[in-house]
C-alpha cells in the first residue's frame, strides 16, 4: 500500500495506526530513494500531526513542498502550501495564513486539481479569507466550489443532455464550519455569511464537505 491508502485511515477514526503506517511508508520512501513517495509520506503525516496538535508537522509539510517542487509536482507543492496556510492560521500568522492559502490557490488555477484536492485547499482558503475579514471573497469561492462539485456530479452527452441526475446530496454539497462560540456553544454552519459576530467566536474548526 501506498501513503494514500495509509491516509484513509484517518478517515475511519484510526489515527494512531495512521501515523505509524505513514511512519513506516515514509522510513521506506527514503529507504529506497523514492522520492514521491517521501514527498506524498510528509504531507500526509504532517497534516496528520497538524490536525492532532503534535510537533514535527512543519518540518514535513516544509520538505513534502520543497520534493514536490524539485519534481514539478504541483498537486502536492498546492497541498502543502494549504497545509501550510493551516498552521500559520494556528499560529496566529494571519498574514502568512493569507500568503500561503492564496499560493495554493494560484496553483490550483494554473494546473487544476481533482476535486477532494480542490475542496481542501479551496476551503481553507476560504476560512483564511473570513478570519481576515473578507467574507464576500470567502462566499464567492465556496458557492464557486459547490457550483463545480454540482457540474462533476451529471454525466452529460455531446449534446449536452444530463444523462444521470447526481445524488441528493451532491445536489447542496454544503462546505460546512464547526463554530464555537464565546458562549461555549457549537454549531455547524455551511456559509460564511453566517457567521456570528467576530467578538463571539471562540474557534472555527477547519471547513469540511458534509
């Protein structure tokens, strides 16, 4: 198995046997000298260690990006600018937050990206945008996100007749916020434009597709 597949652990609530699989899959990438498959080991096991508060997650977002670019591999170089974008924003680093998220982004314009790629680094760019400040831009690329998820969903012939209609819930594709309040309420919200007033904010959670 590769570091992706190591990766879908995550999804199941396994993520200590995750960071010892991607461990491993990272001690045997630089073992053999493969050099995407340390690349694509770091970021996985970065964010991994990103998203569970624990240390050594900039160091391996840090080389997944400087590999990726060595190999022109600019899937992963936008991934680890997002990433990156994540951690300053934990940081408190608006600025860098803003640098690196518009990064992934201008990446993601220039080469495009299948869309679990898309989501991630278009989210998070919109959750830098809205901490900023700058709701409508934040509104404008998630109702563009749920708009191109929309368009992936039908399978339309050469004459443009939908030849499936897309499941319900790919219909709405809501890119959801975990809220907390000062109040120390939570609530799931699926628009920026719905947030509460700065001033009430505890936390926003990193956006995710419900």
């Amino acid at each position: 198995d590769g570091p992706e597949d190591r990766q879908g652990l995550v999804a199941v609530g396994r993520e200590h046997e995750a960071e010892l699989a991607l461990r491993d899959a990272l001690f045997a990438a630089r073992r053999i000298e493969d050099r995407r498959g340390e690349a694509l080991a770091s970021l996985f096991l970065g964010t991994l260690l990103a998203e569970q508060g624990m240390n050594g997650a900039d160091d391996l977002v840090r080389r997944a990006k400087q590999l990726a670019q060595e190999m022109g591999v600019s899937r992963v170089v936008a991934l680890a600018r997002a990433i990156e974008a994540r951690l300053a924003r934990e940081r408190g680093d608006t600025a860098g937050a803003l640098e690196a998220s518009a990064a992934a982004c201008a990446l993601l314009d220039r080469h495009g990206a299948e869309l679990p790629d898309r989501i991630v680094i278009v989210a998070t760019r919109a959750l830098v945008l809205t901490e900023a400040g700058r709701t409508k831009e934040s509104i404008r690329m998630t109702r563009a996100l749920r708009r191109r998820a929309l368009r992936l969903a039908f399978d339309v012939d050469d004459d443009g007749v939908q030849l499936v209609r897309p499941p319900r819930k790919l219909q709405r594709l809501p890119v959801v916020y975990r809220i907390t309040t000062t109040d120390g309420d939570e609530m799931e919200i699926d628009s920026p434009a719905k947030m509460p007033e700065p001033q009430k904010i505890a936390e926003i959670q990193e956006p995710f597709v419900h």
